[in-house]
C-alpha cells in the first residue's frame, strides 16, 4: 500500500531497521551520509536503493529539511553506487516514488537505481 505522505517518519519502517542492523540486507556500500543495498525483489538485473541515514519520509520531506552537506553526501552516494556497479557507460536510472500518486510503499527516502539492460522511455 502506498504510504500517506502526511504521517510522521516512522522508525518502525523497514528501512529503518535495515539502518539499525535489526534486519539484514544485501549491503554494496554505506558512508557516513547513506546506506546502499540490493533490493529484495529486484525490477531490473541491477535495482540498488539508496537511503540516507537521517530520519527522511520522501524526497519531499528531505529536500525541505535535511541540511546542505546530508544532501549532498547523499547526492554523491547516489553517483557514486552507480559508477561502483558499472552502469555509467551503459546508462542507468535513478527513481524516487513519493507519496500516494508515485506508489511509495517504505517511508524511509529511497533513490532506486536501476540498470544492466534497456530501460525504455520514462514511465510503463
Ligand atoms: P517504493 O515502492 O517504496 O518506492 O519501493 C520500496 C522498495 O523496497 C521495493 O522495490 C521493495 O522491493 C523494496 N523492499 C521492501 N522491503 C524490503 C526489504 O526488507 N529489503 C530490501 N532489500 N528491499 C525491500
């Protein structure tokens, strides 16, 4: 079910606990900003999420509150999980699903990186 973007983060969340070691997750990468993992039901040969350590709900939620350098750590994670799973010269996908109309299910801000084959146009 799609998240009410409304709701107070929640740090039940999955995502959460993955953050907190409660559960594991297939981990490529993690700084002091952000925490990369394969998704559990991968859309794509790669399909990586990207999630920042702070307390986020959405992109929304994030760019409206988190500092400059939590964004930018976070930005540069994002490039850098791409080019470290070789998907530059190939091409890839970055996608952020807000809210009820994106079909975000986990409220904790992910950045899906998906690539490893011709993704077609934008959206279906
Ligand atoms: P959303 O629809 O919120 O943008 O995407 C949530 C993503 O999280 C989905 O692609 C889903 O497969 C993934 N996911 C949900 N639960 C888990 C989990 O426990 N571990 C991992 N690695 N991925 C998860």
């Amino acid at each position: 079910m799609p998240i009410d973007p409304t709701l107070p983060y929640d740090e039940a969340n999955i995502f959460a606990k993955i953050l907190r070691g409660e559960i594991p997750s297939k981990k490529v990468y993690e700084d002091d900003h952000a925490l990369a993992f394969h998704d559990i039901a991968p859309q794509a040969p790669v399909h990586i999420l990207v999630i920042p350590k702070g307390a986020y709900v959405s992109w929304d939620d994030f760019t409206a509150k988190a500092s400059d350098a939590e964004i930018a750590g976070f930005a540069r994670a994002v490039g850098h999980v791409a080019r470290e799973a070789g998907l530059v010269d190939a091409g890839y996908r970055v996608l952020y699903n807000v809210g009820v109309n994106g079909g975000q299910e986990v409220p904790h801000l992910h950045a899906h990186i998906f690539g490893g084959k011709p993704l077609g146009r934008m959206i279906g």
